[in-house]
C-alpha cells in the first residue's frame, strides 16, 4: 500500500502553511505540504522532511505523528505536527512544479484557528476535522 506523509506546518506566529491548488475546471481547494514515501527515503519522517525542502524550501522540526487515515485512494496517509521557522517558496524544488498540467500551486499561510481552517476547503476533510476538533479542545501542541 502506498504511503503518503503531511506536514502539519506551525510557524512561530501560531499560523500554519498550507498549499492552495488551483486547477481548471475545479473550485481551489487546500492540502497540507506532504507527498509520497519514496523507496529511497529510509523512514516516513526522512519522507516528510525531504517533502517539506522540496515544497516549500524549508527545513522543518518534527513534534509528534498527529493523525493516520486512509484516504479515498487506499493510500495510508501520516500527518506529522511539525514547526518551521524558515520557507522560501521561490526556491521550491518539487518535480510536481515543473508540471503545467497540474495546475498552480500557491503557498498560503493561515491563522492556526478553527475558524480559518474551518473557512478552507482542506483537503481530505478527515484532517480538517481533526485539526478543527484538536484546536477547539486546545491541545494540538500537547505532547
């Protein structure tokens, strides 16, 4: 089964980025920065952390796995709590970029609240879910 690994991305502002697609045809909808485990990638976490140099340029410092499902394509997904302090979007690497026929992809940063991540079409919805549930509790940074 192929596994996919999210980053769940907090700034120090207590703001969280997400990636805006745009595609033609299709309302824009919001993901959580992550791609897929690679046979070269050692664990899901060395997975996660190349994910984020190559999205976003960024260097990222796990916290803790905070949510596992499995999403419409069979696939195991792992989203990780994680905190980041420095991205440079310019400088992405990500083959997926290179691609036209993806459509845009727009690094957005939100307030880490329900009410913003409510207000986001966050896709797969289980995880805005989550995260909605996580910061009306006030424990998505517990240990």
């Amino acid at each position: 089964m192929k596994q996919r690994v999210r980053a769940i991305l907090i700034t120090p502002q207590f703001t969280t980025l997400v990636m805006k697609r745009v595609r033609p045809g299709s309302d824009p909808y919001w993901v959580i920065v992550g791609g897929g485990v690679e046979e070269s990638d050692v664990t899901r976490e060395d997975a996660l952390l190349r994910e984020v140099r190559e999205e976003i340029a960024g260097d990222a410092e796990i916290v803790r796995l905070f949510h596992e499902m499995e999403n419409a394509k069979g696939e195991e997904e792992f989203f990780y709590l994680t905190r980041i302090d420095t991205w440079d979007f310019e400088n992405r690497t990500g083959p997926e970029f290179a691609r036209t026929d993806r459509g845009e992809y727009v690094l957005e940063e939100v307030p880490l609240t329900t009410k913003a991540i409510a207000g986001l079409n966050l896709l797969p919805e289980e995880i805005s879910t989550v995260l909605c549930q996580a910061l009306d509790r006030g424990d998505l940074l517990a240990a």
